[in-house]
C-alpha cells in the first residue's frame, strides 16, 4: 500500500513512521508513505498556502488552488512509477466518524492520500477535488497531521504481513468477528494480584467453556460501556 500524505509539517511524521509495526510495514515494503507539502506551490516570497475569508470572519483559510496543485503532483508521481492514483480523503471535523469499518475498507485500497489541514479549514472547493471525507470525531484540533497517523495506524495493522500474529485482528474490539463489540478481558500471569485472581474459567483449559465465557464478556462489557454498539443494524 501507498500512503501519500499532503502537509505542511511533514517532519511529524519521521518518527512515526520508523516506529513499531508502521516502521515494519515500511521495512518489509508492505507500506510507503510519501509527503508533499503544499508550500511548494505557495504564492509571493514567502510561499502563502492560506488567505483571509471571503465575507469576513476570524482566522485563515487554506487556498483551493495550492492544495490542488499538491494533490495532482503526487498523482503525476504515481503515474511516472507506474503507480495507481490515490484515493484522496479530507481529514475534516465535518467528514464521516472514522471507525473500524473505514479502516479495513481502507486497508483495501492500493493507494491513499490523506490531506491535512491547518488554519481554519479548507477552501469549500477543495471538497470538490477529493473521494471521501473523514473525521477521528466530534471535536477539533489545529490539524489533520494526528488524524492521519490515526488513521496510517488503524489501516495498515490490517495489511498482511505487518503484524506478528495477524489472528490477533480478528477477536479484537470492533471487528467483524466479535459482531463490532467490545473485547472481552484479557489477563495474563500473575494469576493474582492484591487480590484479584484471574477467573478460574480461562485456566481450566475447557476452551468450549471458555469461548461461551468470552461471548458473555464481550456482551455484557459493550452493553454497559458502548450500548450504542449493541443496538447498531
């Protein structure tokens, strides 16, 4: 999978992407993440990306034709590689709540394109130029680059080959084995801590038993944390 990324702070992701099974999928060329800054087609010396609002209002809006610019040179870079075009999603507030079910159909694309903001917001036009919109939640930040990691995150652990153990995707909260509920509890050794002893089911080694006591857990832990969860069609 290609992850092209367009910021204006690439540099928050160098880390990121060295890092655990992000930085795995990388060095097993599972993954490639590549970044355009939309500086590089600012306007004047100093390389503007934004401009004040038409009809007034507080804050700055980042220029339709700058982001535009920046979104077609990285298709023309896919198209010089040999590469496919990048299915462009708009990390917005205003986008569909990102979740489990997004990842994987993600997960599924040779290609994406996340596009960050800053300021406040995006030129209105700018949605006319993208596939999708997408949003971590109801709440706002300074810019889109947390999103994107987020989401990177979310969808690459879904690749084969970048996880150890790729089984552990399958039992986890919010996948399709467990109906989009919750996990059940996990414990591992001690078998007691200050008191708290591991439930005598899961070391009896009755694994019929054991898997009917998971189902319970997962239910009654999404019942009473995400009901939402459990009355979702």
């Amino acid at each position: 999978m290609r992850v092209d990324v367009v910021t204006l702070f690439p540099e928050l992701f160098e880390t990121f992407c060295k890092t655990s099974f992000v930085g795995r999928g990388v060095e097993r060329g599972i993954l490639q993440v590549q970044f355009q800054s939309p500086r590089e087609f600012g306007l004047g010396k100093h390389q503007s990306v934004d401009d004040t609002p038409y009809g007034g209002g507080s804050g700055m809006v980042m220029r339709v034709d700058v982001l535009i610019a920046a979104f077609e040179a990285l298709d023309q870079r896919a198209e010089a590689a040999g590469g496919p075009r990048a299915r462009r999603v708009l990390l917005t507030p205003q986008g569909q709540r990102f979740d489990q079910g997004i990842a994987a159909r993600l997960a599924n694309e040779p290609a994406l394109m996340l596009v960050c903001g800053r300021y406040e917001g995006f030129d209105e036009r700018v949605r006319g130029f993208v596939d999708e919109e997408v949003s971590l939640g109801d709440f706002v930040m300074t810019g889109g680059e947390v999103a994107a990691m987020a989401i990177i995150e979310a969808t690459v652990r879904l690749l084969p080959g970048v996880l150890g153990n790729e089984a552990s995707t399958h039992e986890e909260s919010h996948a399709p084995a467990t109906g989009g509920m919750l996990e059940y509890p996990q414990y591992t050794r001690p078998v007691e801590f200050r008191g708290q002893r591991v439930p005598d089911i899961l070391q009896s080694g009755h694994h019929a038993q054991i898997e009917k006591w998971r189902r319970e857990q997962s239910l009654a832990r999404t019942t009473e944390r995400r009901p939402d969860l459990v009355t979702k069609d």
